[in-house]
C-alpha cells in the first residue's frame, strides 16, 4: 500500500511552507472553496494551560473571562467558533425533545441570513440543547452530520437555531467554513477553543493567526486541557509563527499576536 509522504512525513507548518495547502482560499474538484480569515484567540496560562477554574483570582484587576472578552472584542470580529465541549457551556441543560411530525431532511436551516453576529459551534450528533436562538445577542448556527436525528433537527428549526449539515459521520472542516462564507457572507472568524478544536483547526491548516492572552499563573498538570491539541500529534512542530505585536496589559499579563506562516 502506497503511504502519502505528505501524511507521512511533514508537519501542517512544512505542508504550509511548501504550498501544498493554500491558506485563504481553498480549491476543491468544484472549484473555489471560501474560507474566512481565523483568528484564534485564547487566554492561558504561561504553560499553555486554558482552563480559568483551576487558576483561582489572577494576579492584576481583572478575571481571566474579562481579559478574554476586553482584548477579543478589540478585533471588532462579529463571529465565534468553539468546539462541543466548550459550546455546552452555552446551551441549555438536556431535555426530552418532542415526537418530530412531518419531515425534517438534511438540508441545511438558515434561520437568519442576515444576522450581523454569530455564535457557531460544531455538534456532531445533537448533543447541545436551545431555547433561544442567541447566545449574548449572537446568532446559534451549528455545524453538524448526519448522524443527527430527525427529532434534533425539528428541535433546532423550532428553536431557530440555523444549522449547517457539514458530513456523514464528522464535520468536514473546510466544507464548514465554505458553507458559513456563503451563507453568512462571512470574511473573519474568531476560533475560541477549546484546545481540541483549536487543533484541528491548526491541524488542517486553517488558522491564519493567533492572538495569546498570557496570565502569569503556572498550571503544572499533565493532561489539563492546552493552547492546541491535537489528537492525532503531528510528528513535527504543528506550525511556526511570525510575531505581530505585543502588548503589556496590567497585573503582568501578556497578550501576543501571531501569524501562521
Ligand atoms: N482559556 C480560554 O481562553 C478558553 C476558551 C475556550 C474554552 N476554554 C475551555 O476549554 C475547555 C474545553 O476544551 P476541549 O479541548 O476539552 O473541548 P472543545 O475543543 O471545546 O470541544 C472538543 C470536542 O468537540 C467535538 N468535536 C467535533 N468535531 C471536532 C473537530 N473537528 N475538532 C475538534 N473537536 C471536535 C468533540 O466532541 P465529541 O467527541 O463529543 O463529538 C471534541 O471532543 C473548556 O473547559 C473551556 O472552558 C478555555
């Protein structure tokens, strides 16, 4: 069996380097894939650690969560993306969806094309619950397979929650975004964890630059949720970065801004 040298034996960042993924655009068979610029933002630790329940009060004036949302709100992005595990903190607790009457399909539900704010999380198998079709002002618009039940469906339309239907068993990331380009005229992105989701985006080449909110706590386990992990590690460095800016904050803080090269 032929073993592609590319799996095999680059890195995402030397794939990059070498051209053989495009950045803001993507060409598929059915010619130009869109993709919005992304830039993933996060507040860690010095060691990369992302999870504030664990760092008690920081040193300095404000909360971790303020810190996040002061310097993300600087960008002037109206969209977020996060993973399952991040978007639950979101949602609603589970409850028992309705018997679906009549039929829900697999086409994609665009609750609001014009919305000027969104909300986007990716949900593989119906695992997040709605009662209202915004989170803080901003639009719900989920990105999820087949493997969802029609029920699901019929619950996302009744909740006006826009949903995107992005592959069979998993969400094909590049399809997502050419699909949220499109439906949304979305341009930028901003991609806020967690770690996993990070990573594959990282993974696949599709983060054009990363904004780093350093606090100065330590966290110090092994295993605790990081920057950018990916599940499958590539056998190099995942990417190399060319620094943008710097800025001092106060209390110590950090916040570095870099581009993917
Ligand atoms: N410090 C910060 O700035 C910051 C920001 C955001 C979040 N967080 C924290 O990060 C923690 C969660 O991080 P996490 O890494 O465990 O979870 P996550 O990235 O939020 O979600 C990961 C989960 O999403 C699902 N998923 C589906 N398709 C995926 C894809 N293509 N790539 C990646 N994931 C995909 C998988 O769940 P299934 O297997 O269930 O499908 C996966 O386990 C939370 O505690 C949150 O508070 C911190």
């Amino acid at each position: 069996m032929k073993t592609s040298l590319v799996t095999r034996a680059s890195s995402p960042c030397e794939r990059r380097q070498r051209g053989l993924e495009a950045r803001v655009t993507i060409t598929s068979k059915k010619g130009k894939e869109l993709k919005p610029y992304i830039i993933c933002h996060m507040v860690t630790t010095i060691d990369g650690k992302i999870l504030p329940d664990r760092w008690g009060k920081i040193p300095g004036p404000k909360s971790s969560g303020s810190l996040f949302e002061d310097t993300a709100a600087s960008f002037g992005i109206g969209a977020w993306i996060v993973g399952t595990k991040t978007l639950k903190e979101f949602s609603h607790r589970p409850f028992k969806l309705p018997a679906t009457k009549g039929t829900v399909g697999l086409e994609d539900f665009v609750a609001r094309p014009d919305a000027k704010t969104l909300a986007i999380g990716v949900d593989v198998d119906g695992s997040t619950f709605w009662k209202s079709d915004e989170v803080d002002g901003d639009h719900v618009v989920l990105l999820i397979t087949e493997r969802t039940t029609r029920a699901y469906r019929a619950h996302l339309r009744a909740a006006s929650v826009s949903y995107l239907v992005c592959g069979k068993q998993e969400v094909d990331l590049k399809r997502a975004l050419d699909k949220l380009s499109r439906a949304f005229r979305l341009k930028k992105l901003m991609l806020q964890g967690g770690g996993k989701m990070n990573g594959s985006f990282l993974n696949e080449g599709l983060v054009d630059e990363i904004s780093q909110v350093i606090v100065p706590v330590v966290d110090g386990g092994i295993g605790i949720s990081s920057f950018f992990d990916i599940v499958d590690p590539p056998p190099k460095a995942a990417a190399h970065l060319r620094q943008m800016s710097y800025k001092k904050l106060p209390g110590g803080v950090n916040w570095f801004r870099y581009r993917v090269l």
